[in-house]
C-alpha cells in the first residue's frame, strides 16, 4: 500500500487547519500512521526542498517554513501519493481548483498551507526524513469497506 508525507505549513498550523486537513485525508479513507507537531532545524528544511535550491523563491521558501512550527502527517492507502497531491490542489492557489486545500483556504503561492509529496521515491525519502524514529503498524478494521 502506497504511503505520501504531508506537511501542515507553519501558515496552516497558525490558522487551525491541522485538524480540517487530518480530517479531509481520513475521511477520504486515507489511513493515518504518523502525525507529530514539529520545530525542524533550518537544514533538515533545506533537506526536504533541495531540489529547489537554485530557485529564487528559495530564502523565503526556507524563511516561511521557519517561521513557526509544522505538524508533519504520513497517509497510506490507494494511489495516496498522486490522490494526496489532488486533495492539496494546485501549487500556486490561484489556480487551485475549489475543493482542493489550497483552493478553499489559500491564496497566495508562498502561504499554500500544506505540502505533499510529489513522487512514490521522493515520499519514502521524505518520510525517512521527518520521521526518523519509525512508524507505528497497524491494521485499518474497516479496510474492506474502503478497498475492493
Ligand atoms: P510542496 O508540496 O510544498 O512541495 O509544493 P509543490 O510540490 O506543489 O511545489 P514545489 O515543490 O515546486 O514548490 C515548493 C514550494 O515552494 C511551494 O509549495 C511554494 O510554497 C513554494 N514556491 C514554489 N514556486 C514558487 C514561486 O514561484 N514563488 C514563491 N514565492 N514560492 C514558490
Ligand atoms: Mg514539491
């Protein structure tokens, strides 16, 4: 079953959107393994976006994730990695659909409240990332009613 890291921004936490983000995730059948509250030292932000770091945007992609804790998430279930990125919405909340995360609750594309995974292989680095320790196991009882 495939699993994808998503991220509650320090802009969604401020605005008290954990709870409606977890809950969007679980009520569409996702299951949740791994969720903490956490103040991540700069580099292990530069770490997760590294792939941007030529870009302009960069320093104050790094300066808005500092700018207040962030609470990281860990979702398995059906296609969860591409069906995440769905739920999230466009990257630039402009273009978001309504519906999406972005789309109900964001506007601007440096404050889009939430960070998904993008790829399957950059979703295992990434939970090896943010969560070092190990994630708990555990079987969903009501699997069959979400899975053929
Ligand atoms: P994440 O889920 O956070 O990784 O976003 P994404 O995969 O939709 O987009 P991408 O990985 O390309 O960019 C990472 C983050 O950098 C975005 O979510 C934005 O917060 C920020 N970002 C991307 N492009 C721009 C830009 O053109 N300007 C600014 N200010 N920020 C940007
Ligand atoms: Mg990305």
């Amino acid at each position: 079953r495939e699993r994808t890291y998503i991220m509650v921004k320090p802009d969604g936490v401020q605005r008290g959107l954990v709870g409606e983000i977890i809950s969007r995730f679980e009520k569409r059948g996702f299951k949740l393994i791994a969720a903490k509250l956490a103040s991540p030292p700069k580099e292990q932000l530069e770490k997760h976006y590294a792939d941007l770091s030529s870009k302009p945007f960069f320093p104050g992609l790094i300066k808005y994730m500092l700018s207040g804790p962030v609470f990281a998430l860990v979702f398995e279930g059906l296609d969860a990695v591409k069906t995440g990125r769905v739920m999230l919405g466009a990257t630039n909340p402009l273009q978001s659909a309504a519906g999406t995360i972005r789309g109900d609750y964001a506007l601007a594309v440096g404050r889009n409240i939430c960070h998904g995974s993008d790829t399957v292989e950059n979703a295992e680095k990434e939970i090896a990332l943010w969560f070092p320790e190990g994630i708990v196991q555990y079987s969903l009882l009501q699997e069959s009613m979400i899975f053929e």
